[in-house]
C-alpha cells in the first residue's frame, strides 16, 4: 500500500482526495443547504461561507468514513473498486485523519452560525455514519435511515439563518426527504447487480428489480407532488412555484410510472437522471418565488 501511495503525484493525491470525500456529490449536498439559507431570507456573505464550508467538510467526513466502513467491500464492486483505499493509494491512517480534520472544522465552522446548526452537521454525521452505513447489509429499511440525513441540508441551510428548529425547516426537510426514496431507488436498481456484489440489497422489495419494488418507486414518486407544494399551500411562495412544482412532479412521476410498466434498468436510469434535475429546479424555484412573494405582500401592506 506504501508504495502505491510514494508513486501518486501531488495532482493525483488531490484526485484521491476528492474521490475519498465525494467532493462531487458533497457540492450537489450543499447547493440544498444554500436552497434552504436563501428560502428564510439568508443574504449575508460570511454566514454563507460559513454554512457552505462547514456543510462541505462534514458532508465529505460523512463520505470518507463510509469508505473506511466499506473499505472491504468496495473491491468487490465494478464502480468502487478503484477508490482509494482498495487501491492503496490512501492508508487507513491517512483516512482516518481527513475524516476528524473535516469533521472538526466543519462543525465548528457551523457552530459559528448557531448551536443547532453545529449539532444538526453531527447529528447527520452520526446517522449516516453509524446507522445508514452498517444497515445497508442488513436491511433494505437502511434507505429510509439513509433518507433522515440525506434530507437534512435544506433544513440545515434554514437553520443556519433562523437559528430555530420551525415549520419552514421542517417543510424543506420533508419534500427532500420524500424524494430520498425515488432517487436512491432508481440509482440501487441500476447498480442492483454490482450492489449485490456487494452484499448489499437496497430495493424495497427482497426480489430485487421486480414489479413489487417499482411500485414502491411510483408510490413515492407520486406522493411527491402534492408534498411539493406544501409551501405555496403554507403561503410561503407564490403561484409560479405551484406550477412549476406541479408540472415537474407529474414529470418526474412520468418517469417512475414508465419504470413500473417495463421494469427495464434504462427507464431506471432515465428517472435517476430525471432525479437529479427535479430536485435543485424545486428548491430554487422556491427560493425565486418566495422573494417574490414577499415582495408582494410588502407592496400591498
């Protein structure tokens, strides 16, 4: 493992920086939590570095620690096998370090904006880490532990500004963790095989990719739509928000139901990308129509 480790460049102990945290997807991870800040009304620039810091660095804690958890079995699967610590190109040491490093400052970077958003970054390090992590062998209900601190950036992102655990925190909380289920479904269907590589088993259903575990998929996907406008039922936005957020529900529903009728990992792949897209179009279309919102009712006071 050393001597993999001697031969990387300072270029490449970057790149396996990056890949240990899931820089990629700890980014996506914190564009929910600027959602969730801009929402409640969140403008100021040192706050904002420090919530996207802070949420950064605990997010890719997060990620590193599932890689040491996972490290043995990583190299059994075609899409894990070559991260770092399968391929020795990051002792386990050096893991260990990134991770507290990480999670220090980050949580301490959050800690700045107010208590409840440095323990909720800890809170949602734990879960995923000692819950989420180890459960994915043992339990398909591991998606919907998973889904808690997935769901948590928006809400962290609002509490960074009110300091408050409130409705408006709560309600970002729930759409996005709504929509846990349909998008990491789609993403376990078409990696089913390599996760059951693995020894995982993530679909709702113990047959796998069958009818049983797509109409889960449609269920949730459905169920997504009018949760998605309990914002603009709450008067927290306006009427765009309501058209917008209908019209890309049933959308994204279209896609789940397609899925239900053929089973095919395409139709899965198609809602997985399909899931990508929904999510950030919702939460800033929120935040777009909320300023308008406010906006007007300061015009007709």
């Amino acid at each position: 493992m050393g001597s993999a480790e001697n031969r990387l460049t300072v270029g490449g102990k970057v790149k396996s920086y990056m890949v240990f945290t899931k820089f990629r997807l700890s980014a996506l991870v914190i564009v929910s939590a600027l959602s969730g800040y801009l929402f409640v009304g969140g403008r100021d620039g040192l706050e904002l570095t420090y919530l996207l810091v802070g949420g950064l660095l605990v997010t890719a804690a997060s990620n590193g620690s599932n890689q040491i958890w996972e490290r043995e079995y990583d190299i059994l699967m075609k899409r894990t096998l070559n991260r770092p610590l399968p391929t020795g190109k990051m002792s386990l040491t050096e893991a260990y370090t990134i991770v507290i490093v990480c999670l220090i400052v980050g949580t301490y970077l959050l800690y700045l904006l107010n208590i409840h958003s440095a323990l909720l970054g800890l809170f949602a390090f734990i879960s995923y880490v000692f819950m989420y992590t180890p459960m994915k062998r043992k339990s398909p209900w591991a998606v919907f532990v998973g889904a808690i601190p997935g769901a948590i950036p928006p809400m962290l992102g609002a509490i960074a500004y009110t300091g408050d655990f409130g409705l408006v925190p709560g309600v970002l909380f729930f759409v996005q963790f709504t929509w846990q289920f349909p998008h990491f479904w789609a993403i376990a269907w078409v990696s089913h095989d390599d996760y059951k590589a693995g020894g995982f088993s993530l679909l709702p259903s113990k047959h796998g990719k069958s009818k049983n575990s797509a109409f889960q998929i449609v269920v949730y996907s459905l169920a997504l739509i009018p949760f998605s406008l309990l914002p603009w039922m709450m008067g927290m936005t306006g009427i765009y928000s309501f058209f917008i957020a209908l019209i890309m529900g049933v959308w994204f529903f279209y896609y789940a139901f397609r899925l239900f009728l053929t089973c095919d990992d395409k139709d899965a792949r198609k809602l997985m990308f399909a899931s990508f897209i929904y999510l950030p179009i919702i939460q800033f279309v929120y935040v777009f129509d909320s300023v308008d919102e406010m906006i007007y009712k300061l015009i007709n006071l």
